[in-house]
C-alpha cells in the first residue's frame, strides 16, 4: 500500500473521546497501519490542541505513542517553508495554516498523494503544473 499522510485532524478525532468523528478517523488509522507518515508539524499542533483540551501529560502521551511507530515522522526542511509560503501566495483567499501548507509540501516532496484529513483545507488545496493536481482525501 501507499505512503498516507495523517494530519492532525484526524489524530485528535481517534484520541479525543466523544468527538463526532472518533469512529471514522480509528477505523482509518486501522485500515492504514502500516502506511501512516505524519510530520513534526502535525505533532506539534496536536500537542498544543490536546494539551489546551485535556492537559500535558495526556498530549506528551499521545504525541510519544505516535512518534514510537504508530506512524512515520517526517520533518519540514527548509525547503518545504519555502513552498509553503509560495502556498499562502497562491492561495490569497484562504487561511491555510503554516502546519497545513508545510504538509503539503512534505507530500509533494514524498510524493505521497493520499490524505486523512477532516478539514476541508485539503480538499481546497491544488499543487503540480498549473495547480490543478489535488490530493485523495478521506474520509
């Protein structure tokens, strides 16, 4: 199976009890196990989400059973800052976030071309020659 990249979205949903999209986003992580990369990014903002929603030990956790082979961590080099700003330049009516444009250019860059993602972001975001390629997103 091919590389899928995991954004935070989706870990929150499978870790957080309770959240309308806890079944989908485990019944994903299951199906892909095995084939999951995430980037330092995504860990940093889901640290930062689940410790303002629950606390640091709950987020240290989380971040460290991810990190120890749930998925494969990917880290943004300089290179992918640099195609994320060229992102938020071609897309001025939208309000990617930095960890949003720089997995996208971690995905381009891996070429990986399938997402879990629950924002729409995602969706809206098109890259390759004349920015009509868009990435497979689920669910």
């Amino acid at each position: 199976m091919p590389p899928v990249f995991v954004d935070t979205s989706v870990w929150y949903a499978a870790a957080a009890e309770g959240d309308a999209h806890s079944e989908v986003a485990r019944s994903l992580l299951a199906e892909n196990s095995g084939t999951l990369v995430t980037s330092d990014l995504v860990l940093a903002e889901l640290w930062n989400l689940v410790n303002a929603r629950v606390d640091h030990h709950t987020a240290n956790r989380l971040v460290a059973s991810i990190a120890a082979g749930i998925a494969r961590v990917e880290c943004a080099t300089e290179k992918d800052l640099e195609v994320a700003a060229g992102a938020l330049a071609a897309f001025p009516d939208q309000a990617f976030s930095l960890t949003d444009r720089t997995s996208w250019a971690l995905m381009e860059r891996l070429g990986i071309t399938d997402a879990l993602a629950l924002d729409a972001d995602f969706r809206i975001y098109r890259y390759g020659p004349g920015r009509r390629r868009a990435f497979s997103v689920r669910p």
